[in-house]
C-alpha cells in the first residue's frame, strides 16, 4: 500500500481539510503495516496557478509543515515533504502533458469555476494544474489517495492519464504506472461555509467568519459558531428532515464528524431543540478537538530550524522513492538520458 497526497500551503488548515482529509491521513498513517508507506507534501507548485505573493508562499509553507505535525503527521513514519525541492514532479508532468487530452481538463469542475468567465485571462498553469496533480500520485505508484469530495474528478483524470500512458507506450505486461484509488470518507466528504451552506469551505472565502481555523482559538471559535448561518426551525428528529435546510444539515454532519456518530444518533440527542442549545455543543466539541492541534501548531510554528529540516529530510526521501518511476518514464517514450 501507498499512500500519497497533498495539500495547497495558501492560508491556514480549515476544518473542512482536517475532516475531510487530514484526519484520513493521520488514520492511514497509524494504521499502516510493516511494507507501506505514506507520503504527504505541500503542494506549493500549485500555487503558481494562481496570483500570489512569494514570500506569503514561503511562510504558508512552512506555517502548514507545523500544522500537519500538530495534526498527528509523523514525520518519522511519514515522507513529508514541498514539492518545490523534488523536480520529479515537475518533470513528470511535462511528460504526462503528451498523454493529458485537452478535453479532459476542459471538463474539469474546479477550472471551470475558478476561470469563470475570464478563461482567456487565466495562466496556463491553472489549466493544467490536474495534470501536475496526476504527477504528483503517479511519481510514486500511489494506491490509495486520501481527499475530500471535491478532488474525486481530479483522480479520476489521473486514472485516466495512467491509463492512456500504459495503453500507449508499455508492453501489456510491464505497465510504468499504477492506477491511484481515491480515499474519500463518508461522513466529512464535504464540509460547507459557516455563512453559506451551498458552498464548501474554501480557504480562499473572503470572509473569515465562513470557515474555522485549526489556529483559532476558543473564542474565536465559539464566536464563529454562534454566529453561523441557520434558519429558525428547530432541530428536525430524523435525517430526512435536513433535505433542504443546507446550513443545518452542515452543522450536524460537522457534529457527526467530531464526535464518531452518524447524524441520525446526533438527530437523536438534539432533535426539536433549537439552535441556541445545539450550537454551544458543537462549539464545546470544536474547541476539545482543536486545541491541542492548536497548542502543538503554536508551539511549533516558529520553529524554522526543525520545520526546514523535516522538510529538507523528507524531500530526500521522496527524490529517491520517485526516480524509478521517472526514469521509466523517460525510457517508455523514447527519450534518451544517458
Ligand atoms: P486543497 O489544498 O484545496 O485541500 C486539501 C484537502 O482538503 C480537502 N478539502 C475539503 N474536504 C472536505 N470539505 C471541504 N470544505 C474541503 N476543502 C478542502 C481536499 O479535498 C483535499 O483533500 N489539488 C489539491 C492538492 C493536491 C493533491 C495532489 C491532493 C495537489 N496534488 C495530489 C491529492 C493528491 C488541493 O488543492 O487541495
């Protein structure tokens, strides 16, 4: 088993990456037996796709190395690791760029909605942003590949990638890659804006008050959660009840998600009281959860010394887990190295 993925250093850690992804890779990385690995970065390549600020890229970067340690990321177990100091994901893209088609980025959700209606003023590098991504899984035979909802398609398009690559260029037998699972959990696939319930938490939401941190502290925290959005009907006893109220179905299943339940036991102990009881609670539960991945996050952040040296040594380890498949790369298209 491999395990790989990764997240974009812009911004603090939301809830909705630790629920929807972090706290998977945690979970693999304790679960792994003798044999597998897991390898985790920062995906600061992927920040070029966007408008952005160097030096604020360099302090996320390592501000996010902190984060994921006082998330549980080990990096003693774990490859962690910023895809800056590994070329080979640069590289790989560029060779995957042959197999990428066109029409498969174009059907891309997260371009369409990040272009918008100004496709012509977008990088390039934001258009092929999925294709680094497939790199990214690709350059070390990852099987199982932890991410919330939103990057399922993204996935999908590495499978393809791979497979077109193998189909094309290697004997039956002897493919260069291996097809990457997504790892998506049921409960937390997709956590919404505290101030909008039909859009995801996004780091990149202007407001603050849409998303809480993993570096809030409990004020702020309680604070954000009194003052989400919700409507003001009652609790509803039975799921079914959630259909089409977006901002409560999202405080339940954050609810859920913390406390190991599923939102019908929630439903169960908080059906028919209002939000003024259930909200206190869910900021009680927050505030448990997050502050000690608070506390070890402060404790941590400033330390440059040992957030450049975990850095440093994971990356060494990457370049060697990822040169194999590279090298094979280059040998099943032709291009002579040696
Ligand atoms: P990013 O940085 O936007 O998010 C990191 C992880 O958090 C998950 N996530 C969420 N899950 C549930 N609810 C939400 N509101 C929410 N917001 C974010 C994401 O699904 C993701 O798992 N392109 C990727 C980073 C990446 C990557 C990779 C991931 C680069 N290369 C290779 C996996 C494999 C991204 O921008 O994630």
């Amino acid at each position: 088993m491999r395990v790989v993925s990764g997240i974009q250093p812009t911004g603090n850690l939301h809830l909705g990456n630790y629920l929807g992804a972090i706290r998977n890779w945690v979970r693999m990385q304790d679960a792994l037996e003798e044999g597998s690995e897991c390898l985790f970065f920062l995906a600061d390549l992927h920040a070029l796709s966007q408008p952005h600020d160097p030096a604020a890229l360099r302090a996320a970067t390592l501000e996010m190395t902190a984060a994921l340690v006082a998330c549980g990321i080990d990096p003693d177990r774990s490859v962690l690791f910023n895809q800056a100091q590994v070329p080979q994901h640069a590289e790989l893209q560029w060779l995957l760029n042959g197999t990428a088609r066109m029409g498969w980025l174009n059907r891309m959700t997260q371009w369409k909605d990040k272009a918008g209606k100004n496709r012509e003023g977008q990088s390039v590098a934001l258009f092929t942003y999925p294709v680094l991504q497939a790199a990214d899984v690709l350059l070390y035979q990852a099987t199982h590949v932890p991410v919330g909802e939103d990057q399922k398609q993204h996935l999908e398009l590495a499978r393809d990638i791979a497979q077109k690559f193998n189909n094309d260029f290697c004997p039956e037998d002897a493919p260069v890659f291996t097809l990457p699972e997504p790892i998506i959990p049921g409960e937390a696939a997709r956590i919404m804006s505290l101030r909008d319930g039909s859009a995801k938490m996004s780091k990149s939401d202007p407001s603050e008050m849409s998303r809480i941190n993993l570096a809030d502290d409990a004020d702020t925290v309680m604070q954000k959660v009194r003052k989400a959005k919700t409507d003001p009907e009652p609790l509803p006893s039975e799921v079914a009840g959630l259909a089409a109220r977006p901002e409560a179905a999202n405080l339940v299943g954050i609810y859920a998600a913390l406390a190991g339940q599923e939102p019908a036991a929630v439903l169960a102990a908080f059906g028919g009281q209002g939000f003024g009881a259930f909200k206190p609670a869910l900021g009680e539960l927050l505030v448990e959860t997050l502050g000690p991945i608070r506390e070890r996050f402060v404790a941590l952040k400033d330390d440059r010394e040992a957030l450049d040296a975990i850095l440093a040594r994971g990356a060494a380890r990457a370049r060697k887990r990822g040169m194999p498949t590279l090298d094979a790369a280059y040998r099943a298209l032709g291009l002579v190295r040696h």
